[in-house]
C-alpha cells in the first residue's frame, strides 16, 4: 500500500531539496512547469526552493509518496500594504510529479491550503493555471473553484501563445 501525506514545509531536512527538485523538474519536463519551459540548473532550482521558505508570507506544502516528496504549492499571502486584498491568499507553484500522479496528491495539497488560509482568517482563494493542465483544471473545478477569466496570452510556448485560466474559491 502506498503511504500518501501532505505536510507543510518548514525547514528543508534530509533528502528533502534534492527531492523537491527532482520532483519539480520532472514536472516542468512534463509541461507543467510554473513558468520553467525547462529544467533550470540545478543550483538555480535548490535556490529558488531555499528562497520560497524564506519568504514570510509564503508557505510551501509538500504531498510525500512514500516519504518521497512527489508535488508542491505554495500559499501567498497578501502584502502588508494591500489592504484592499488583506482577504484573499494565492495558490501558486502548484504541481505533482508525473511519477506520482493518481494518488490524490493534488487535491490533498490544494486542500491543505484551503484549510490554513480559513484558520488564517482568509475568505477567497485565487489561483490560475494554463489551459493545457487538463488534470489541474479537473480538480480545480471539482473542489469548487470558479473560473471567472480566461488570459489569452498567458504564456508562450514554442513561440505560441497558450491560453491561462483564473480561478477563485470563496472559502
């Protein structure tokens, strides 16, 4: 039996970087690449994942396949001076490694998040995706999001524009 849990990231311990990368990338190779086409170097990655822990107003989850982490996102809160928007937190880097796909990952990662930003005091969730995750897009709208705009240059991808999706859920 497969051992799936989601947890938030605190502090990076063991294989847990290297992991982390691993799983990123083989994300990005699979077109899921939250704005990589490619894989970055690989100092780049560990450094864009060191950074994000650092940042007060994000927090990483992490979904682990047996142990392992597999799949990502970050919550983001709003800035200090966004009074305006002190309602709403983001969802973003948000990916499961194609390895461990089918596991239910997602959906527990998105719903880690959704819990913390209700105990947080939160009320909306916004998120967007590219139009080409069909899986992402799935759970999304089975675990209640609205899609309330389409971008049609969102990305660029062999010198064609992709469509991006935004959503938000009303916590």
């Amino acid at each position: 039996m497969t051992d799936v849990a989601v947890e938030r990231l605190a502090e990076l311990r063991g294989n847990d970087l290297a992991d982390l990368c691993d799983a990123a990338e083989a994300a990005i190779v699979a077109g899921g690449g939250f704005g990589w086409l490619q894989p970055p170097r690989r100092d780049v990655m560990e450094a864009f994942w060191r950074g994000t822990l650092l940042v007060p107003e994000r927090t990483v989850f992490v979904g682990r396949l047996d142990g392992v982490i597999a799949g990502a996102a970050q919550l983001t809160r709003p800035r200090s001076n966004a009074e305006a928007q002190s309602f709403a937190v983001q969802v973003s880097t948000f990916f499961v490694a194609p390895w461990a796909r089918g596991h239910t990952l997602a959906p527990a990662i998105l719903a880690a998040c959704e819990d913390l930003a209700r105990r947080e005091g939160y009320t909306v969730l916004n998120l967007n995706v590219r139009a080409t995750q069909d899986r992402a897009l799935q759970i999304f709208e089975q675990s209640g999001y609205v899609h309330w705009g389409t971008h049609p240059k969102y990305e660029r991808i062999g010198g064609e524009y992709i469509d991006g999706y935004y959503f938000y859920k009303d916590l």
